[in-house]
C-alpha cells in the first residue's frame, strides 16, 4: 500500500503555473547532492527539468519533495539509479499497463538513435530527427533498381499504393501537430511550447500514430498484392509480417525495424552491424545505462512476454503489432490512466518517441514510393497531397518546416535521391532543418 507522502513524492502532474526552477548548483547546495548525480536523474528521465538560454538544467519547485528523500535515503539513491524499468513501477501500480508499453517504445525509438547515430551525435546525445534520418539513408545505402528488382513484384496496385500512402502522411501530420518539439529527440524536454490537444486528449497522440504507421504497411503490401482485401483491419500488417518481412529485412528494413517475435524463432540477434562506439558507455540507452545489445534483448524479452499467449505457429509480431495493442488498450481499457497523466514528462517522451519511430517508418515507405511510381508518379503524388491539404490550410502552412513529409522530401533532394522540386513549394518563414 502506498502512503500519501511516497505518492507525492514520486511524481507531480498537477503544475503549479507559478512554479519556480532553480539551477543545478543551487539544487545540489539545497538538498546535498551532487552535482554529477542531478545530472545522471536529469538523463535518466527520473528528475523534470527544462533548458535555458545558456544551456544549462534548471530543475522546477515540484520535484523538491522527491529531491528531499534522495537526500534523505541513501538506499533510495542507489536503487533509483539501478533499475532498468521506470522507477514509477514500483510507486505507481496503476501505471503498470502504460509503462508496459512506454517502456517498448522507448527501447525501439533508442535502437533507432543508437543503430543510426555516428559516434559524435553519440557522444554528445543531441539527436536531431532530421539529421537522424539523413545518416539512416546513408547506411541503408538507397539503390532504387536492386528495390526494383527484389521488393516490387506479382501483381503490384500503384493506385491502392498511393491512397494507403497519403492516408499516412495525413495521420502522421494530424499526429504531429501543432510540432512543439521541432527536430529535438534528445533526453532533454523544453516546456517553452504547449500542446493543447495532448494536454486535452491524449490518447489521440498513441491512435494517430498507430493508424498513420499502419497506413504505410498496408501501402506496402500492394508493392505485390494487389487483390488483398483490407477493410478487415489487420489483415495487411499480417500479410506484411509473414510474406514481405522477410525480403525487406535484407535489404531495406534495418534494425531494429527487422525485429520480430515468432513461436519458436531464432535466438541469434537482429542487429545487421557492428559499430566501435557501441562498446563505450557513451553509446548507451540513459535509463538503465544500456547498450544497444542490452536494448535489443530487453526488447526481444517483453515482445514476447506480450505475444507469446496468442501466438501460433505462424504468426509474426513486429514493432506494428505492439502498437495496435497500445492503440487498443489506450482507446478502451486505459483512458483514465492517461487523462491523469496529462502531459507530464511520460506522456512528452511518450509523443517524442512515437514521432521517431513514425518519421522513419514514413520514410522507408517513400523510399518504395519512388521505386514502385518513379519520380514523377511520386513527385506527382506529393505536389497534389501539399497543394490541396496543406498549401490551403494556414495552421498547416505555417508549420511548413516541420512537417514530415516536407522535411524527408528535402532531405532527398538534397541527397540526390530526387531532383524535382514540387511546384509552390516556398516556405513561409525562417528554416530550421539542418542539412548534413
């Protein structure tokens, strides 16, 4: 049974707006801790804090009361550091379902930043999902012919292609917006900016991006098929995950989008590459201090743990079908849950992270896009979806920079990988992506 005073102390979603932040040193000679260890809580996504002008952590006045038993219980210190899963487990077991599902996707959005990231970004931990996404095509080594020739095949539908794709770029905006974040997926949360529909609706954040990243799988599967039948819902991601996987592993569905749970599958890792950094600590997931080896197992560990009572001998579960589960369970069975979070810290991380995994699963469909339309089909499909949705709709318009799908398409023109520059298609106000 919890007492009152180790639920206050745990976590505050309730913000005061005159809540007071004070800076690392000021904290560390409040409550005698250490610097290096506010940091180290900071990292682990254990202690709120926002960014200033400079730089630097500034912790907010909620937090006292659990900075005051760090300071006060030596066993608590230790083990809050020490735990692999969030510490909220243990003080909060009504959070157990959403932490489930928090903590999965979280450990794929880091295989994606670790898998992807050059040693420097590593190192200094200021992921960009921009740039994050640049050093993706390049280690995926994009070659439109070889895609040709092994991914598009049978009896391909480019028509149900492209409804399937544009109901992804919908989703995927309508799950982004209005982008408060920018391009920042780092540790680190800015409150500066606010989100009023996760704040209002938070499950909206979890249906969206499950739909929009469903949409894009069902997309893939007329790449061969085109007489299967969609309306039931389902039926495409298991087409996808027993007949294309497979093939898209080998050649453009890297780790750790190739990880899978099947009844009886293999025990050998996933991970297609080896990298130096990967050995260092600075290479390591902050929760738990993990390496990408550590992830991957974990990862494998609770897929199966959610699929192992249902599965048979021929089914496939993929990183998709953890979220139609979480999409489920937010919809019907853990709306409370995540109206009382609001939009603390889980639920902000929670958005930051499905945004990842989201923006490259957007990409890798493109990428088959321009394979299976051509450029000009593709280009042609991008001009009309930006013309008609977003050029004439002005809270769109003005997020022009951050839009997904704009952002990946500059970011293949820039890369060679298309040379066509849709038509109007002129920002609104100062650039913010950084080209690398």
């Amino acid at each position: 049974m919890l007492t009152r005073d180790k639920e206050e102390v745990v976590y505050s979603y309730e913000r005061n707006f005159m809540t007071e932040y004070k800076t690392i040193e000021e904290i560390s000679d409040k409550f005698s801790l250490k610097k290096e260890y506010l940091v180290q809580l900071i990292r682990l996504n254990i202690l709120d804090h926002r960014i200033d002008k400079k730089g630097d952590y500034l912790v907010p006045d909620y937090s006292y009361p659990t900075l005051k038993l760090l300071s006060d219980d030596k066993k608590y210190r230790s083990e809050i550091i020490k735990k692999r899963r969030h510490f909220l487990y243990e003080y909060h077991p009504e959070l157990t379902d959403y932490l489930r599902f928090h903590d999965i996707v979280d450990m794929f959005a880091w295989m994606i930043k670790m898998r992807f990231s050059p040693e420097d970004i590593l190192k200094n931990r200021k992921y960009r999902i921009d740039e994050l996404f640049q050093h993706f095509l390049k280690e995926i080594n994009f070659n439109l012919t070889k895609i040709r020739r092994s991914l598009i095949g049978g009896s391909p539908s480019k028509e149900k292609f492209k409804f399937h794709l544009t109901q992804g770029w919908y989703n995927e905006i309508a799950a982004g917006f209005p982008f408060v974040q920018d391009f920042n997926i780092s540790s680190s949360l800015n409150y500066k900016g606010s989100d009023p529909e996760a704040e209002l609706f938070p499950s909206w954040k979890i249906i969206k991006s499950y739909y929009s990243i469903y949409s894009y799988f069902t997309a893939l599967v007329f790449t061969e098929n085109k007489d299967l039948k969609t309306a039931e819902h389902r039926k495409s991601s298991i087409y996808f995950n027993r007949h294309q996987l497979n093939k898209y592993s080998k050649l453009i569905l890297k780790f750790p989008f190739n990880i899978y749970y099947k009844k009886g599958s293999r025990n050998k890792s996933f991970l297609d590459s080896s990298k130096r950094a990967w050995k260092f600590k600075y290479a390591q997931c902050p929760r738990g201090s993990r390496s990408i080896y550590d992830l991957e197992k974990d990862y494998r560990d609770d897929l199966k743990k959610l699929f192992v009572k249902e599965a048979n001998d021929n089914d496939v579960f993929t990183i998709l079908d953890v979220l139609y589960k979480f999409r489920v369970w937010s919809n019907y069975q853990g709306i409370n849950t995540l109206t009382r979070l609001k939009q603390g810290g889980l639920l902000l991380f929670l958005e930051r992270n499905l945004y990842t995994i989201n923006f490259c699963i957007g990409g890798l469909t493109e990428l088959i896009a321009i394979s299976l339309l051509g450029e000009d089909g593709f280009t042609g499909l991008f001009e009309e979806f930006y013309s008609e949705y977003i050029k004439e709709n002005d809270s769109l318009y003005e997020k022009w920079y951050k839009i997904p799908l704009i952002v990946r398409y500059r970011i293949y023109t820039h890369q060679n990988i298309l040379k066509k520059t849709p038509k109007e298609f002129l920002p609104p106000n100062r650039d913010g992506l950084s080209l690398i």
